[in-house]
C-alpha cells in the first residue's frame, strides 16, 4: 500500500520547517510570497492533502463545502464536480450543491444560503464576470473561496481553470500539419470568453502558419437559424475542409449539415480538393461524443482534474499567487 504524503514530506521537499508548513496551511505567522510558493508547488507535486480530522478549514464547521454551479445540466461542469466530490468524499467531506442560472442576485442568494448552512469551504463553478460581492460575503466568515471554471478573469479569487487559447491552437496547428488550410470556428455565445480564448488561440495557430484569420467563417450557436448558417457556410465556401467545434450542441449541428448535404466526414485524408473529407475538432466532453469518437478529434480540458485540483486547494487552504491552469490535451 503507497504510504500517505506527510507534512514532514512537504516540509522536507519544500526544504522548510514543518512549522512553516503548518502556519501556511492555517494562514498565521508572516511567511514570504516565495516560501508560499514553495509550500504550494510542493504540496502540488506530492499531492498532499490536509486531514479533515486533523484540522478543519475552519474550527468548529461542518464537513460541508458548498458548491455552487451556473447550470447543472452543462456537461463539463458536471464533470468539474465529479472531480470536486472524488477528493472531498476522499477527505470525509459531503458536497453541498446549488444552482445560480445567470443572474448575479441568484448566485448572491447561493452563497448566503452556504454560508448560513456553515460550509466550511465554497468553489464556484462559474465562469465570466463575478462580483466581488460573494468574496466580501465569505472573507467576513472566514471562509475559503476557490473558482473552478473553463474560463474566469477574477484576479482576487483563486482560481482553476483551463487553458482554453493553449487548446484551440493546438488543436488548429495539428490540423493544418495535415494539411488543412480552410478552417472554420464554430459555435459559442458572442460574449463568451471561453469562445474569445480559443478564437484567440485559433488565431495564434493561422498566423503562425501564414493563414489569414476569416470572420465571416466564424458562426457563433445563440440562435434558431444555425444550422441554417452552417448550411450556407459550407455551400459558399465548399472547399472548407476542418472545423473547430466550441461545444457538442455544434458539433452536432455541423454533422447533421455534412450528412444533409451528402459530404464525407472523418480523419482521413482529403477526397479532392473540390469536395474534401470534412475533419473536426470538439470542445464537447468526452463522454458526450464517445458514440462519434471515430469520425471526430476531442480537445479534452479535463474537466475532472479541474475539480480535482480546486477542492485540493480549498482544502489545504494555502495561497495561490497565481491562477492554476490545467492544460489540454487532443485526443485524434
């Protein structure tokens, strides 16, 4: 049986006292930003974990950590809370759940409810703009805030998110490696920033490679006509021949427009250059498209590692300087 990572493990790899280790854990003492690092980066790489039994996040709370997702019925963040409850249940820690929809007064009404139920911890799965409402709110009661999201640009909050311009280009540049240099965005909100990321990285990849970024090739998924748009896309321009797909609900979308207009989809080469196979990269999760896992590529952003990584961090409650950002990994 592996033997459990110790705080003298972390003390002695950090090459600190333990009682150094011990007052970052807890928040005391003055300790320097460059020990802090130090205590952090190795509790990451040894994966240390504070015993629930040991110390609490905050005497005399509950096990409880509260959680707090936009739309429980969003793919990646059911997983993010997979990840979330396989290391809390781990640390003898139940899950409490709430949904906030959109509105900032929702998500204001969840993290008071969670803090009057006396949750000795909140992560937010939600990405974009919060208010720093919710963090006033839990900094009063001491309570450990982390965000765990595919996008977020908090600077006062810690954070886990994914790499979503890292993902994009990747997944862009292995296409054009194959020698696709038609290649169209699809899908996503306009004011999404996951979507302004991965455009970004999609640029990035283009540029690079002396490919010019078209706007018009770039369809956002916020209105009952896309399929309509996705129709029109490839009959004007049939010599498209690769797509990045934002989400499974495009994804799904372009390929009932490829078999509606009779073209070939998969990973193999070009047909001709009049009419080529049509190859396709998804953000959809991938238990979403398993059923499609021959004909498409996957960028995976580890939805469950990022659950995994925020309510380890919640837990060892030690300061995160900088955001924690998991990277993607393409799946061909």
């Amino acid at each position: 049986m592996t033997r459990k990572t110790t705080i003298n493990d972390v003390a002695k790899y950090a090459n600190v006292s333990v009682t150094t280790v011990s007052l970052a854990l807890s928040g005391k003492g003055r300790i320097s930003d460059i020990t802090i690092q130090k205590i952090n980066e190795a509790i990451q790489e040894l994966g240390y974990i504070r015993n629930k039994s040991a110390a609490n996040l905050r005497s005399g709370q509950s096990a409880i950590i509260g959680v707090v997702v936009k739309d429980i019925r969003d793919p990646f963040y059911a997983s993010i809370i997979t990840g979330i409850n396989d290391v809390l249940t781990e640390q003898g820690y139940v899950i409490f759940l709430t949904q906030s929809g959109n509105e900032q007064k929702t998500l204001l009404q969840c993290a008071n409810s969670l803090i009057e139920q006396g949750v000795s911890g909140i992560i937010l799965c939600i990405g974009g703009q919060i208010t720093d409402e919710v963090k006033i709110m839990a900094d009063k009661q001491n309570i450990p805030l982390i965000i765990a999201a595919q996008s977020s640009n908090i600077d006062n909050i810690k954070v886990v998110r994914s790499d979503n311009r890292l993902g994009a280009k990747l997944a862009t540049e292995y296409l054009i490696n194959k020698g696709h240099r038609q290649i169209s965005y699809l899908g996503g909100r306009m004011d999404s920033l996951t979507r302004a990321e991965r455009l970004a990285g999609f640029a990035d990849a283009l540029f690079k490679h002396g490919l010019k970024f078209k706007a018009e090739w770039t369809i956002s998924h916020e209105h009952p006509e896309v399929l309509a748009d996705f129709e029109q896309l490839l009959k004007q321009h049939p010599n498209i021949s690769a797509f990045l797909c934002h989400d499974s609900s495009t994804t799904l979308s372009l390929m009932l427009t490829v078999s509606k207009l009779g073209r070939a989809l998969g990973k193999g080469r070009m047909i001709s250059y009049f009419e080529p196979q049509i190859e396709v990269f998804s953000f959809g999760t991938q238990a979403e498209i398993y059923i499609a896992k021959k004909l498409i590529n996957y960028i995976d952003n580890q939805p469950i590692e990022i659950g995994r990584q925020a309510a380890a961090i919640l837990l060892q409650n030690i300061p995160v300087l900088d955001p924690v950002i998991i990277k993607p990994e393409l799946i061909t």
